[in-house]
C-alpha cells in the first residue's frame, strides 16, 4: 500500500486560468523509492523570465530539459512524472510573464529538477536495483559497522555530485540563470527528502538521503513516530545545509542506512505538513496522521483527507507534500487497528495526564500571562474591566465627566451629528404640534397664559375637525369598497343563473335579469367610481378637507411657537430630556405621544452612546489605579478575583512545567534515530 499527499496554493485569474503558487516536488513512490523535495520560496527566490520558451510545451519539455543530459529521458514512466511535476507551467503558458505571481521562483525549477535526477538515477542506475544495493550493504554490516558508515558518506557524495552536475546542465540547457539583483540568493535551491528501501520478510531496509529540513518518518504502532534524520537548521530557523546550484558553493546530501521491524510505514514529509500553527508538538502530527486513518475506509481517502487538512491549516506555506509506503500490513483496515491500538497507548500514557495537552501550548500562555505591567495586579485588572459592579463604580465616578460630554456635544453638533439630527427631527415635530404641548405643560405645573392656553385649544379643534376628515375619507373608500364589491357579487350570481336557463327557440332572453335592480346596482358603482376619480384627480372634497385642516393646523402651530418663544422652547427642552414623556398624556393625542416617545427615544440613544463611550474611556485609563487603589465598595470583588488569578497563575505554571515533561517523554522515542541506532 501506497499513497501521496500533493496540496498546493493556488488563485484563479479573472480569464479563468489556475496560476498554482507551490513550489514543492512532486511526491513520488514506486517500489523502490519513496521521494518529496521542498523549493527554497526565500532563500531561492529569484524569479525566472528568461527560461527556454519550450518548457512550456508539454511534448518539449524532457527534451529541452535533458537532451545531452540522459539518452533515456523518453522513457515512459520518468517522461510522465517529469510533465506531471512541471503541469503548472502548462497552464501559464501564455500569461506567464503578465504577473510577477505568475513567474516561478527558482525554488520552483529546483526541487522538480533535483526530483527528477535522484529519481532517474535511483530508478535506472542498476546499481540502485534493491536486491543487489542492499546485499552489499549489508554484507558491509556485516564486515564493520564502521565501514557501512564510510560507505554511506561516500554514496552521500556520490550523490551530491551527481545531482549539482546534473542540475547545471539542466539549468544550461533550460537557460536558468540568476536573474536577481540581489546577490547571495541561492539558484535552483531545495531541499531533498529521498528513500532507497527494500522489503524483506522481517524488515523494511532503507537508505535515506536528505538535505535540508524535508523529513523521513517511520512509524509503528510499537514506538509511534519517529523522525529518522534530524532537521539541518539553526536555532532561527535558518537552513545549514540544501541543494544549489551556486558556482563553487558545496552541499551535502546526508546518507543514512536504517531497517525497522514490520509492520511499519516509512514516509516523507516537506515543512508546510509538519511546521503547521495546529500542531503544538511532534505528538500533534503523529495524533493527525492517525486520526485521519481510523476517519477514512482506504489509502485513497486518507489522502483526500490529509490534503483538505493541510488546505485549511497548512496556509503557512504554498505548498504541502507527503510520501508514504506501508510494509508489512495484509490491508488498510490491518494499518487501522495498529493506529487504533497506538491512539489508545497515547491517550492513557500522555493525554489522560493533562486533557488540553494537545491542543493548549502551556508555556507560551504561562509567558504572556507574566508579562505586562503589575503582572497578577494587571491581569487582575483586564478581567475585571467588563465586571458590571466595576462599571457602575467607574459610572459614578465619570458622572461629571459624561455630563459635561453630552452638553459639549449639544452645543457642538459636529461633534456628535446623530444627535443633531435627532435633536432637529423632534424640534420640527414640536413646532408642528405645539398646541398639543400646552395642555400637557400645563398638566405637568408649568405656568401657561391663558390666551395661549385659549388659542392651543382653538388649534386642537382645527386638528381633530382635521381627525373627522380623515375618518370620513377613509369612510368614502371603505362605501365605495363595498358598493363595487356588493355589484360584483350581483353580477356574478345573474350571469351564473343566466347560464343554466335554457336558450329559448325564439331567442327572447328577456326577463332573464331583473331590470330594476341592475338599474340600482350600475347607479351604486358608478357613484363608487365617481368618487374614486376625484380621489384621482384630486378634487375629492374629503381629500380637500384634510389638506387644508392640515396645513392650517401646522402653520398655526407655527405661528404659536414664534408667538410664545420662551414656551416653545421649554416644550422641546422638556420633551428632549423626557420630562413631558414619561408621564401620561390628558388629551387624546391621535398618535401624537407615540410619535413624541419615538423621537425621544432617537435623542436617549445617542446619549447613551456618549455615555458609554465616556465610560469606557474612563476604565480603560483608571482600571489598574482602581485595582490598586482597591475603594472600599470593589475591595471585596479585586480581592477575591486577585486571588482566583493567582490560583490560575500557579496553574498554567504547572500546566506547563506538565506539558514539556510530556512532551520530552514522548520526543525520547520520536528521536531514537538521531543518536544512530538503525533498527527498531
């Protein structure tokens, strides 16, 4: 059993063309090689617009790539996966240099150039032939360990020269040259992550050869995951050693010879699997890659599976490749009871001990919760900054403050325009209707003239004759609705009868209707219609009637408010800050009150905005000098969450002295390897 993951970045143009951003090989694996290879997207990032026109012509690449390079380039199983590793430059063929995106970086050219010479050489060379390479080394490790290891360092060389002398006749022949101003770039930079393997009937033999940060992993249910060959990289992150194609700039391709007890899995994996943000440890991947096998029926959907993985959590990077080869299982459904057995020791042996063990990282939480300011002191202030005991404190405390606020925006109405504008609403709204103020002023102990209170009471009159229009409109319509809907009835029925009597020989069909009645309805809809069309005309006297009683109304009101200045505007200064709201009105008010609560209410929101806004500003500066300071009502609340904060301190200082205890357990088998040993 057998499969690959292949997850790439890619966009897709507005003309409908998949541009694909990953710069990872290929994966390979065949039945005795199992490859992936990582392009530098940084350290090898200069972008290659001089390359031969025919790379991007599908029958011309092997050839412009390998002519005078190997006579066997055609050779059908290496010719597919050399046009199967370069498809995405198919694709751009006639937008490549439209986009600098388009353009791919040398990384790109290296880890399918480098891909294809281990592949062609491992494949073809009969030296690699499986049953003849590992009896000699074996026979080797028979002779002197030492000797084996000589051997390997030698085949490491072997291969670095091989593959940097291949790549500069590939980077001439493709013209790959180095096209960056900048210097100390690496051409055709990559890393590598290759395994020679053969299977016997105890063991899976395998002789590695990497470079760079690209890892081979085996794994069994016994020991879990375990990493074969140590990354080559410096504490920042930086790469110590990867293929290019640099001048006189030397590489090492390390040589390694393991074998493992089967049943096991040896894969490959680049960087954008393993170094994803979800994994908070080595335990994390392996926990993935199990999961993702007891989720899935075959090899076939664990590869889908691990690919829409890496598509939502492998964003890190562009691209995300693994290579897998199972030995020694009679079926995926043997492979599955493996992982579920090796889940079960992972779950007892590491999880049960601390639950968010995989998914909380500990340590970097205990280090953000010690750094800031006070430290207890200031997280203690953080969490109680939404405490509602604390906001009604810091309320008081700011009650001037907001005070002041909300008058300095009234004054200025740029700066708070919502409360402009809600303000302008409800001051045209009490210039329209303020006779209807007075009586409720009046009510509410406000001293009111009584010539004003006279003329507001003969404009209240103007406002219900008003009211009474209104009514008799909507009484015209509904007696019009009815006369029209009582004809149709009428007719409906007379016809319906008509067509059930006989026709009669003479073709007298008189006294079918009653002609009276016929009369009584056409006259009733034709007053109906009538009516209706001084609506639409607008010479409808009801319609006359509100319009006028209207705007009488309002221009009267009008010339009250101008009449008595210093009552208008106690109306819209009382109204405004609710006192003529919040009460009943002793009026009818025909909707009046209703629409006076609602303006209100515009005008109280914006405050309340203001408010808050004053508020928050005022714990965000205070909060910490509140905690500090402890006032004598919050002393009780800061001191109890101080020292719940303080029990949280010393349990994520525990949690995470925990978590790296764990994690240094497990990481002891996972790196068995690197300390030599060459058999499970």
């Amino acid at each position: 059993m057998e499969f690959t993951v292949y997850r790439q970045a890619f966009k897709v143009r507005p003309d409908g063309t998949v541009v694909y951003k990953g710069e990872d090989a290929r994966p390979y694996v065949s039945d005795r090689m199992i490859m992936t290879a990582d392009g530098l997207g940084g350290a090898s990032s200069i972008r290659h617009t001089l390359i031969k026109p025919e790379l991007f012509i599908e029958e011309e690449l092997a050839e412009t790539l390998f002519d005078g390079v190997y006579d066997d380039y055609s050779e059908t199983e290496f010719s597919e996966y050399v046009r199967d590793s370069f498809f995405e430059l198919f694709a751009v063929r006639e937008c490549y240099t439209d986009n600098i995106n388009n353009i791919k970086k040398s990384g790109y050219f290296a880890s399918r150039i480098v891909s294809a010479i281990v592949m062609h050489e491992i494949e073809y060379n009969k030296i690699f032939q499986p049953d003849y390479f590992f009896s000699v080394i074996e026979q080797a490790e028979q002779d002197d360990i030492e000797d084996l290891q000589q051997d390997m360092d030698e085949l490491g060389d072997y291969f670095a020269e091989k593959i940097k002398s291949d790549m500069l006749k590939i980077a001439e022949n493709a013209n790959l040259v180095y096209e960056s101003r900048y210097e100390g770039l690496a051409l055709l930079g990559t890393t590598l992550c290759a395994c020679i393997y053969r299977e016997t009937d105890e063991y899976a033999q395998g002789v590695f050869l990497t470079a760079g940060d690209s890892r081979p992993y085996v794994w069994d249910s016994e020991n879990g995951l375990c990493q074969i060959v140590a990354d080559e990289e410096r504490p920042d992150g930086g790469m110590t050693n990867y293929i290019r194609a640099n001048g006189e700039e030397n590489f090492r391709i390390n040589c390694c010879y393991k074998k493992f007890k089967k049943p096991c899995v040896i894969f490959g994996a680049t960087d954008g699997c393993f170094d994803s943000a979800y994994f908070n440890s080595n335990m994390s991947f392996e926990k993935l890659i199990l999961d993702t096998a007891l989720a899935s029926e075959n090899t076939q959907e664990m590869s889908g599976r691990l690919s829409e993985f890496f598509t939502e959590y492998g964003r890190h990077d562009d691209s995300s490749t693994m290579a897998f080869r199972f030995f020694g299982y009679t079926d995926f459904a043997d492979f599955k009871s493996h992982a579920e057995k090796r889940l079960a020791f992972m779950e007892s042996e590491y999880i049960s001990r601390l639950p968010e063990l995989l998914t909380r990282d500990f340590s970097e939480e205990f280090e953000r919760f010690k750094k800031g300011g006070d430290g207890i002191s200031k997280i203690t202030a953080d969490i109680l900054r939404e405490n509602s005991e604390v906001k009604d404190y810091c309320e008081r405390m700011c009650r001037d403050i907001v005070s002041d606020t909300i008058e300095n925006d009234r004054e200025h109405i740029l700066l708070s325009v919502d409360y402009g504008k809600a303000e302008k609403e409800l001051r045209k709204f009490v210039v329209e209707n303020f006779s209807f103020f007075i009586p409720v002023m009046k009510s509410a102990g406000y001293s009111i003239p009584d010539e004003l209170s006279k003329e507001a009471n003969n404009i209240c009159k103007i406002r219900e004759a008003y009211h009474r229009a209104v009514d008799n409109y909507y009484y015209q319509l509904e007696l019009c609705g009815e006369k029209i809907e009582s004809a149709y009835k009428w007719v409906t029925e007379q016809i319906g009868k008509i067509k059930n009597k006989p026709v009669p020989d003479t073709g007298d069909v008189s006294g079918y209707v009653d002609g009276g009645k016929l009369d009584e309805i056409r006259t009733g809809a034709e007053e109906s219609f009538s009516a209706l069309k001084t609506i639409s005309e607008g010479t409808n006297d009801s319609v006359k009637m509100m319009s006028s009683k209207k705007s009488s109304y309002i221009d009267k009101n009008k010339n009250l408010s101008e009449k008595y200045p210093d009552i208008f505007e106690k109306a819209v200064t009382e109204t405004a800050c609710g006192q003529l709201v919040l009460g009943e009105f002793l009026v009818a008010d025909n909707g009046i009150a209703e629409q006076t609560v609602s303006l209100y209410k515009k005008m109280t929101a914006v405050e309340e905005r203001i408010r808050n806004s004053v508020c928050k500003k005022y714990i965000d500066e205070n909060i910490v000098r509140i905690v500090s300071e402890k006032p004598e009502e919050l002393s009780e609340l800061i001191e109890k969450t101080a020292a719940s904060v303080k029990e949280e301190f010393r349990s994520y200082e525990e949690k995470s002295e925990l978590q790296r205890n764990i994690f240094a357990e497990y990481d002891l088998i996972y790196g068995r390897y690197f300390g030599g040993s060459d058999e499970t």
